[in-house]
C-alpha cells in the first residue's frame, strides 16, 4: 500500500513518479496472479485523508493537494468513458445541478461513434452509429444541443450475396421478401412474449425462459425462421457465432424496436455529422472533460472514507486526484484490464470475471466499385445459411460519396486470437480484390448499377485503399446460458451502487445508442438519489450485498 502522508517530504515530480511506480508495480502483481488463475484485484490504498489533509475536504470543488501542486477536482460523480453512454449521463447529471467530470482515454468524445469528413468534397459521413429510434430520449437530446433530425430508411437497399473468397455470386445467400417477411411475423409473435427484454439485463425474470437460454441456432429451427436469419446477421454485427449464442442476446438486441425501424424508418441526423452531437456535449462540459486521460488507481468509498471515492489520472496537463461521491462506470467491464485500477473485491471479481467479450472493426475504403445504396452480403454457400465465415467482413456497403464504400468486421472471441488493425485492413483489401476481379460476379456493371454482365473488371478504377479503420474491441460482452440460468445478471445487479461504483453501458443492455440513453436515464435517477440520501448506508457508501444464490462469494 501507498501512504502519501509518508511522502511529505517529496516534490510534485517524485510523489507522482511514487504513484505511478507503485501502481504499475500492482498491475504487474495483479496480472501475474491471474495468470495463476488467481483474481486478486489492484488495492491501491492511497490514504488521501491523511495525506492530503483539508485540499481533499468534501467542501472543495478543486484545489492543490497539500503542497505537491497537483490538482485536486472534488465533484458529485465521475463518469469513467466518454462514449455514447457516458457522455449523455454526464449532460444529464449536469442538468440536474450535479457536478460532473469525464475521464476519457481517446483525444475526444464520442466512443464507437465515427463521422468522415471528405477533403475533397467537405462531406460528412457516418459509417458507424447511424441510425437512431424515434423515442423521446433521442429527439429531447439532439434537440437540446439544436441538432436536427430527419427520417432514414434502411430497406432501400440493393442487396447483392456474393461470396467474398471467391468472388462469386450466391443467390441463395438472400431470402426473398416474402419470405423474410413472413419470418419475421414468426418472429415478432416470440419477441412479444418477452416485453421486458427492451430494458436492461437487470429486469430479467427470477427463472429464465427456456427460449431464451437455448442457442439461437435451435431457436430459428424450432421456429422455422431460415429465411430471417440474413438479416438478423447483418444487424448483429460483433455478436461473434451468432447461432451458438444463447437467444436471449439477439432477441435483446434485435427487438420489436428494430424491426419497427426496419419497416417505418429510424431518424438520423439531418448534417449526416452525427459526431456533432459529442463535440457539443464536449464543449459545453469544457474542462470537466478529461480526454486523453486514464485511470491509475482507485480508493473507493468506504464508512471510513466521508463517502467519497479517490481516483488518480494521468493526462497530457498533469496528473489530477479526483475525489468523487459516485462513480459511473460506461466502459467496457473487463476484469484482466480496464478494471484493474478499480480496487474490486472478491465479490466483484468473482461475477464480472465471467464476461466473455468479442471482436468488431468498422472503416471506409476508396476505389471500391461499390455503388451507393448497393450492399454487398458476404455469403459463403459452405456456412450455416449462406453467412458470412468470421473471421470476415459481413458486408461492403456503397456510400453516398463516390468510390467509397464502408466495412464491417468481425473475428472470434477465443482470447489471444484477435487481429491487429493492420491484419483486418489487409484481409478486407484482399477480399475486396477477389470481388474486383470478378466485377463483382458479374452483377455490377461499369455505370454503377447490378445487372448481369462481366463486361468490366472493376479494378480499373485504380487500388482500393482503407481511409479509416475503427477498432471497436472489446465488443458485446456476454456469458455462457449456464450462467444466466442461475442468475448471473442479478448478481450483476447487486453491484449496482456498491462501494460507490454504478454501472451502464452496452454491456448491462445492448449495443444502440438510443435504448442505452433510456437505460442511462434511470440509472442516472437511481444514482441522484442516492446522492440526495436516498436508499444508501452512511455517508453514501453500500453496505455489501447478501451472497448470492449458487455458492458464489
């Protein structure tokens, strides 16, 4: 353990080298001891109190702390990540009177959200979160920051089933309209059974439906749904082996919402600049938005601790002690990484260690051949229903300024096997050229459009060249149907406001960024509540938990 009261003596340089040294040399232990198959957990008992006196006092907003001339930033909650959920959550706090701050790793906010600007033409594109649901949490958001929003449809598109290994067409790999259609009735008439799959995982039922449980392979059989499961595979991208997945994961995500949205249309926003949203919200949160920032180490709340957590973070101005009443938590929950500086017990060790997660990329390409409005399916006649086989891209898809198409990737979710960017980027190009070759089995002509001819290799547009690739990793975080038949996602729900620490994100809903600001909402409520006293021990701090069912600690 680390005591800044020993460390009076020291400069502001040496104190931080002494932070620093000591909780890289707890990170080492702790991922030494898991390679042991032990899940020890960072304690980075920093002793604030003591160390640094009355600068670390509930009644200061910021400060210097006790001499060592490092900031000191005292505020109601600190949101770790600043993707789609943390960001909202910090607005939504601010305008409940709440004092708030960021800590970000990128350079900016905005998460999985990627908008391309075109030099040449100053066009804007988005190419990864695109579409939104018209609900009122969307529409309340964008129109707080004068964004506005427009109708956008997604079954306009040309679908062509090629096989990307071979660069030939495969006209099985599409289900008719009809066809689809029909499933999807089937479809929805299961979903409706389940009305409380559109909020968090926290609302499951005590006992699971068998359904849910089984892998959503003997789900579509059972049901007879062969002919929606194209489409179901396109918009569950990064859900790795989706027919091996227990069914609750795609019932969750691709819901009556979605296939709303499929039929009457989502809502984009009118600019196609959707990452204007994140520069504003960053701009309104202005130094309460710690980017290029990551957490070292963490004291969390305690009776002892006056109810508030300590957090050390290094960024490009310095290191910063933030002393917080609640923590947010919006990243993704991985135990061998992100959490080590959390100070997680054996408690929380033990459920958030059973999270698998899985792999997903997204980029554009130049020089594609790729007409806008034009989808290319990755079909492989040797897979279950005509998928794609991952490690893949799932599809090339024409966007609306010339020659550029974008990209969807995704490898397995078996640890030590995922690609680098540079690997991805390399198998997309090369695919890409096995369909070049071939214009595209014959089914895209030289003007742009399908038709039937193998007249133009399209290669003659010049090399296709990735512009962009964004690295989603770790994505959709899931365990085994084992594990939510005894109740993995109520112990989960345990955890909620335990020790200070309250958590949101994809991973406690799904990945969308509409249903998540909805989902964010109410844990922001449950977390301003207990800010204001309500349903909390002491001080703010949780008592633990009862033990869970299932002998787990």
């Amino acid at each position: 353990m680390l005591h800044l009261h020993s460390l009076r003596a020291q400069s502001k340089d040496q104190l931080w080298g002494s932070l620093m040294a000591t909780a890289k040399v707890q990170v080492q232990v702790s991922t030494k001891a898991r390679s042991r198959g032990q899940l020890q957990h960072l304690d980075l008992d920093l002793d604030l109190d003591l160390g640094l006196g009355l600068a670390l006092g509930a009644g200061s907003s910021s400060g210097s702390g006790a001499g060592f001339g490092i900031e000191v930033i005292t505020r109601d909650v600190a949101v770790i990540g600043g993707g789609s959920t943390g960001t909202f959550a910090a607005i939504k706090l601010r305008d409940l009177n709440h004092t708030v701050v960021v800590i970000e790793k990128e350079d900016h906010l905005g998460g999985h959200v990627n908008t391309y600007t075109d030099v040449e033409t100053g066009q804007t594109l988005d190419y990864t979160v695109v579409v939104f649901h018209d609900i009122p949490v969307v529409r309340n958001y964008f129109s707080r920051f004068h964004i506005p929003l427009a109708p956008i449809q997604t079954n306009g598109q040309t679908v062509l089933p090629i096989d990307f290994t071979t660069g030939l067409p495969n006209v099985a790999g599409a289900s008719s309209p009809n066809a689809t259609q029909a499933a999807l009735q089937v479809y929805a008439a299961q979903l409706a059974k389940y009305p409380y799959l559109s909020s968090g995982f926290f609302e499951l039922p005590e006992k699971i439906p068998e359904d849910l449980l089984i892998p959503f392979g003997d789900f579509v059989a059972k049901y007879k749904l062969d002919a929606m499961v194209p489409l179901a595979f396109q918009y569950c991208q990064g859900f790795g082996d989706l027919l091996s997945l227990p069914s609750l994961y795609v019932l969750k995500f691709f819901d009556l919402s979605v296939l709303q949205g499929i039929q009457a249309g989502f809502l984009t926003t009118a600019r196609h600049d959707n990452i204007e949203l994140w520069e504003k919200a960053q701009a309104e949160l202005g130094h309460d938005a710690l980017t290029s920032s990551r957490v070292i180490g963490v004291s969390r709340a305690s009776p002892d601790s006056n109810g508030y957590s300590t957090i050390l973070v290094t960024g490009p101005s310095g290191p910063k002690i933030i002393q917080a009443r609640e923590i947010l938590y919006t990243a993704p929950p991985r135990v061998q990484d992100n959490l080590i500086p959390f100070s997680l017990d054996a408690r929380e060790q033990s459920i958030l260690s059973r999270f698998t997660n899985h792999t997903y990329w997204a980029g554009l390409i130049r020089n594609s051949g790729v007409p806008p409005g034009t989808a290319i399916w990755n079909s492989n006649p040797t897979q279950p229903y005509n998928l794609a086989e991952l490690p893949g891209p799932y599809n090339l898809v024409g966007q609306q300024i010339p020659g550029l198409a974008a990209f969807y990737y995704a490898a397995g979710s078996t640890p030590g096997t995922q690609p680098s960017d540079d690997e991805v980027k390399a198998d997309v190009l090369r695919k890409l050229r096995n369909l070049q070759l071939t214009s595209f089995g014959g089914m895209i002509a030289p003007s742009g459009g399908p038709n039937g001819t193998n007249s133009t290799n399209t290669t003659a547009l010049g090399p296709p060249e990735v512009l962009d690739i964004s690295n989603h990793c770790p994505f959709e975080f899931t365990v085994e149907a084992e594990a939510i038949a005894e109740g993995f996602y109520r112990d989960l729900a345990s955890l909620q406001g335990y020790r200070g620490l309250w958590w949101t994100g994809a991973s406690f809903h799904v990945h969308d960024s509409s249903r998540l600001w909805a989902f964010t909402e109410v844990v922001v409520m449950q977390m301003v509540s207990a800010l204001r006293g309500g349903a909390r021990g002491k001080n703010g701090y949780a008592p633990p938990p009862p033990p869970p069912k299932g002998g787990q600690v």
